[in-house]
C-alpha cells in the first residue's frame, strides 16, 4: 500500500511537472483549440476548432515522396507540385493526407498556403515517424542502440518541423532544410513505424524476453510482448517531447498490417504470415493522453495475405449489399477484436497492366483499369464505412516509378527504376495521378506521329513507322483499307539468338519477339530460349514443366506469363494450391487515348481497319527492357543465368501481313522465301524522364465517392 502511495504521488508529481513545462513553452498566440486539434471520441476522431470538436470521417490519400526521375530519399517534389497536388485532393472531397516520414519543407509551406486559401475545407495531416526499415531487417532487434538513436533524433525532427522550429542539415535519404511554417494545429495524428518485419518482433521479443511492462506518463502496457513495449516506449518519447516543447497533444497510433494482426487464421501454411502478433490492445492511454486518445491504424488490401483468399470466414462472409465479401468478412472481425477505433490507413487496388496477386471476386492487385481502380477503391471504402471505423486512407496519390514488386522485381535494373515507367509493375501503379506522357495517343489518329517512316510500299502495306516514350514502344501501321486477316510483327533484339522462321516464313534475322495481331485473340509471344518466365519456373527453380530443353533457333515461341502464386498448402482443409501463373503477352484492342471518352488504360493496340492505320504501344517489359532510358536488355539468361544483361542500341523490325495463311505483302520484302534484313529502330537514350501530370478516371470516381460522407 505504501509503495503504491509513493507511486502515485510521483505520477501525480510527474503529471504537474509537465503541465508546468507546457506553461513555459506553450506558445501564447495560439488558441486551445490549436494546441489540441483532436481526439479519439465516440469511436472517431473528431476536429477541434473555434465551435467545439465536430466528429470527422477520414477520407484522403497517402503520399509518399516519389516522383518521375528521383528516388523518394532525394525530396525532389517541389512547393509549387505540392500546393497542385493539394488542390486536387481538395476537389476530391477529401479531408486528409497521410505522410510516412519527414517531407522537404515545400510540403508545409504548399499545406498551410492551401489551407489559408481554403479555411472552410482544409486538408489534415496524419504524420508518420518512419523508423529504418533496413537496420531492422539487418539486426531484427528493435532495441538496438544506433537505431533507436537515429528514430528518436527523426522523431524530434518532425516534430519540430511541423511547429515551424527546425533547421535539418542535410543528411543522404532524408528531407532536410529550414522549416518555417507551422502546421500543427493541421496535424491530427501521429501513426509511428511501419509495416513489422515478423522475425524482427520474434527476436526482439526473444531477446529481451524479460523487457517487462511500460508505466510512463502518457501510456502503459498490461500483458504486452517486448516488442509492443517498445511501441510504447516510443509512442512516449514522442508525446513527452511534444507536450513538454510545444504543449500540444493529438491522438497517437501505430501503423499495423494484416501479415501482424492479432488474429488467428485457419487457411495459412506460410512461415510470414501468421507468425507473431502486434496487438494495440495492450497498450493504454495514460494521464493527459486519456482525453486525447488513441488508434489502431492498420494497412488492409483484398488480396494478400493469400489467407485472406481462402480463408471460409471471409470469402464466405455476406456483406450489407447481399454479396460475398472477404473484404468485409475480415474487416468485421478485425474490428470486432480491437478495445479502440481502427482506421484503415490503407488500402486501394492499381490500376496496371501488370498483376501479381487475384482476389477470387475480382479485386484483383492489378491488371485493372482506372475506371476499375476507382470502382473498386469506392467498393472498399463502403465496406470500411458499413463497420463504422474512423474512415479510410487510399494509397497512393501518386504513382511511385521506384518500386518494385516481387514477380518483376528479376527483370529490371533496380537502379534505374525512377527513370522510366514500368508498365508491368502493379506497385508502380496505385496512385490516383499518373505522370505517364502518352506520347503517341493510340486511337487512329496519325496526327502525334513525328517520326521519320522505316518503310514505305505501295501494295497492301503501305508504312510501318516507331516512336518511344519512357512507358512505351510504339508502332504505327498503315495498309490498304479494309484488309482484315493477320499482322506479325518480328523483333530482333537480341544478337546471337532468336528463331529464324516466323509462322512459316524464313527471316534473314533470328527474331526473339513476334507481336502476333488476330481478330480473335492478339498477343506477344517469345522465343524460348530466351523464355526469362520458363527459364526462371521451369528451367532454373523446377516449379513448373519448363518442356523441352533450351536450343538457340529451335522455331519455338511461348506465350510470355508472369507467376501469381508459387505453390500453397492450405491445413484447414488438407488441399495444395498448384503454382499459378497467367499470360500477360495478351493484347487488348481499343482506344488508349486517356482523352477520348472510349479510353481503357488496360488497351494495348488501335486498329482502324476501314482506313488501314493499326496503332501498337508494347511496354518496355514485355520485350525484356531492363532500363529502356539506357538501352539496357535482358542478355542470354539461357547461358548466362538470370541476371544477364545487354546494352543493345537498336532494335530490328519488320511487318509480315497474311490472308488466311497466305503472305499477301510483308516489310521488308522476301526474296527467295526469306524475310530479308530488317531495319533498325533506335532512340535517344536519357536520364530525366519526360512525364506530364493527369488524374486518372479513379479519381473522378473517388471524388464522387468522398462526396456522399
């Protein structure tokens, strides 16, 4: 009893002291409701101001710090992009944005501009402290000194630029620079980590087994693992700082994500995703926090991790519109788990070519258009609303061209991501704003063609004429109105290999590609010697039947696949999921032209055959391209291994043009049976990209969306 007298006394002691401090540093000027500008109330988060706090669905976006030609360490988005960026998002009928980590100082002067200019409306801010996600992974210790050292200087940094009161030197990977503005009354809560590395939260609580519980003046633990312990711990330092600096409070979280949920889950086999909990239920709100509150934040997608797709919970849950929903079946779960309100801090689907996980209604994690993009995301965001949580936040505002995903992730130069537009990588992909050029509109229209024609005929082929931009291939063909039979188009990229005969005609060059246009089903086939898809699976790793043995100038062609799924057991139900793939050398015929009211950015080729004019756009990938802007190639894998690579300067092309079987005219001409010598095609290479901003048709969508809540 004595003991728990002095304890209290010191806690009480504690608490005056900070009030005390807050008194000191409290910046007079501002009002109360600047000081506190939220709280956690009623299941909500609810906004402060001059009237009393008003409860607030949080409707917004992510955004990170990427942007065409830079990695996001670089900070290269300017004040004058931002402040855009922010006008957009305000039309959308969104009220937050969700930043990661420290932004260049250009983010809050464009946000407190903005918000001057938009007092009725502003725009929230819900800040990260980014911890370093390498040095975690490195010493799977999350009480590692230099990481804790370098986390807590990164906390006080942003803490102090958000109050307008930080001069950051420069240092490689960071934001830095004078910050001057203060935005804080605009920063309604701290989300602090990342998504857990799980054998990082299995070794530290290990490790430190005998951490014990936390008792400090703004949280507590209470049956907490030692790696939650540290989450408070540092969800302390971070309000202790703030409130005896600036005293000021707001809601505090941190990020979570389904692979770290404190659930169990029936259908998973893996050694990752159900591995340890991360539970927010163990942490309490102590003291001055208890008014403030805080959250659960959790990063949620219809699609991965694969138990999601299988497990009999979820597909089998009946939403509130009648349907089955997996998506609602496990947000419904989740909350129902939670003593706090929870926000989905993220969640969204790309719209890209690329794909690399399926939901089984559809939902997939890319090969979706905008217009899908934006259905989807809406149909998510009604789902998180029918639960009753704090709201949402899609990610992402932007495309991001430096990341990568795990089914390309082989195939390129990870160096030089930032500096071209990967079509077939989904994570490139989920923003609500694209930077990609367009360069050649692909819908019939010759008018954006500039460049010089390779060939030029007189019969029933009449030009075939190639463009690039830092996303595409381009290829324009024009015939003699109204021929209606097959078009092959041989590629010869490779120097050394490639088959010499294409559907029955000999070609003077061994060709590696053949862009194959039918009127039933189009698509872009490759030889199999330079096969990187079976050569990986098949060949290499032995997950699937890689067939015949590898022979330069074998004469045959594959369809080009991307893997989905390696092999998965699924216990509950004793049943293996074979290894699953699909064929992205598929083409799609329509208009690709985002201004035209028949755009679908999934469309990859235009064909007017009354006028004769065909209009190509083949994404780098699909023809091996490591790095287009360096003429960087895939090289001999075959004899090489996988990572072979090439510097080829050109690329050779031609046109063979059939009628049900019969060449009727091809580019070049054949002589002797031969397809003779094809042209070369090369392009300028280049290290900053060209991009121009658009919104994709999702946005209109969301905004429509955003406007009924």
């Amino acid at each position: 009893m004595k003991k728990l007298l002095i304890t209290s006394l010191c806690a009480a002691a504690a608490i005056a002291g900070v009030f005390a401090l807050m008194n000191v540093f409290a910046d007079d000027t501002k009002e109360a409701y600047e000081m506190q500008p939220a709280r956690i109330h009623d299941g909500k988060i609810e906004i402060n101001s001059k009237e009393g706090f008003e409860p607030m669905i949080v409707k917004g976006v992510n955004m990170g710090m990427a942007k065409p030609g830079y990695f996001p360490g670089e900070a290269a988005i300017t004040e004058d992009e931002y402040f855009r960026w922010f006008e957009h998002i305000g039309r959308m009928n969104a009220n937050t944005v969700r930043v990661y980590t420290l932004h260049p100082p250009g983010f809050y002067s464009a946000l407190k501009d903005y918000n001057e200019k938009h007092p009725a409306k502003p725009i929230y801010i819900m800040h990260g402290f980014w911890v370093d996600e390498v040095k975690m992974h490195e010493d799977l210790d999350a009480y590692e000194k230099k990481l804790n050292k370098e986390f807590d200087e990164d906390i006080k940094s942003i803490i102090n630029a958000v109050h307008g009161n930080a001069n950051i030197a420069e240092t490689s990977g960071k934001a830095h620079g004078k910050y001057k503005d203060d935005v804080s009354e605009y920063v309604i809560s701290w989300i602090l980590g990342v998504e857990w590395y799980p054998p990082l939260v299995v070794n530290t609580n290990e490790v430190h087994h005998d951490a014990g519980q936390f008792d400090g003046t703004y949280y507590s633990t209470k049956d907490a693992s030692p790696f939650e312990r540290w989450l408070a711990e540092k969800m302390e330092f971070a309000t202790r700082l703030e409130h005896e600096n600036y005293g000021s409070l707001r809601p505090m979280s941190f990020t979570n994500w389904v692979t770290t949920d404190l659930l169990e889950h029936e259908s998973d086999s893996s050694d990752m995703e159900d591995m340890v909990t991360v539970n927010p239920n163990v942490i309490y709100t102590e003291g001055p926090m208890t008014e403030i509150g805080q959250f659960a934040s959790y990063h949620i997608y219809p699609y991965y991790p694969d138990f999601l797709n299988y497990e009999k919970e979820y597909v089998e849950h009946v939403d509130h519109r009648g349907e089955k929903n997996n998506y609602a079946g496990y947000l419904k779960k989740l909350h129902k788990e939670h003593t706090m309100p929870l926000l989905v801090a993220e969640f969204g689907v790309p719209a890209s070519r690329g794909m690399t996980h399926k939901n089984p209604y559809g939902w997939n994690q890319g090969f979706l258009s905008e217009k899908e993009q934006g259905e989807i995301v809406t149909h998510l965001f009604e789902d998180i609303m029918h639960e009753e949580m704090m709201g949402g936040l899609v990610f992402t505002w932007q495309d991001e061209w430096f990341k990568r995903t795990w089914n390309t992730m082989d195939y390129d130069n990870p160096d030089r991501r930032p500096y071209w537009s990967n079509a077939q990588t989904n994570e490139q992909q989920f923003g609500l704003l694209s930077f990609d050029t367009h360069k050649i509109g692909v819908d019939g229209s010759t008018d954006d063609w500039q460049t010089d024609l390779m060939y030029e005929g007189n019969d029933e082929l009449k030009s075939l004429s190639m463009d690039t931009d830092e996303r595409y291939l381009y290829f324009k063909i024009e015939h003699e109105p109204g021929f209606n039979g097959e078009i092959d188009i041989p590629l010869d990229i490779i120097p050394g290999q490639g088959n010499t005969a294409v559907n029955g005609v000999y070609t003077e060059n061994a060709v590696d590609f053949i862009i194959q246009l039918r009127e039933d089903e189009s698509r872009v086939v490759v030889d199999d010697y330079y096969d990187f898809f079976n050569i990986q699976y098949g060949h290499t790793l032995g997950m699937i039947n890689p067939g015949k043995e590898l022979e330069k100038n074998s004469g045959r062609f594959n369809s080009i696949r991307f893997a989905l799924n390696k092999e998965l057991y699924l216990p509950d139900r004793d049943e293996l999921i074979p290894f699953e793939s699909y064929e992205t050398g598929l083409l799609k015929e329509g208009n690709g032209n985002p201004e035209h009211e028949d755009y679908n950015s999934l469309n990859d080729y235009y064909w007017d055959r009354e006028n004769g004019v065909i209009e190509i756009r083949i994404p780098w990938m699909l023809i091996s391209a490591k790095d287009p802007s360096q003429h960087e190639f895939i090289g001999n894998i075959a004899e090489n291994g996988l990572e072979a690579e090439i510097t080829q300067d050109s690329i050779k092309a031609g046109v063979i043009m059939k009628n049900r079987d019969v060449t009727v005219d091809s580019f070049p001409q054949i002589f002797g049976g031969k397809l003779s010598e094809m042209k070369e095609f090369t392009w300028e290479k280049w290290d900053l990209p060209a991009s121009k901003e658009r919104v994709k048709k999702s946005y209109d969508i969301l905004k429509e969306t955003f406007s009924k809540y």
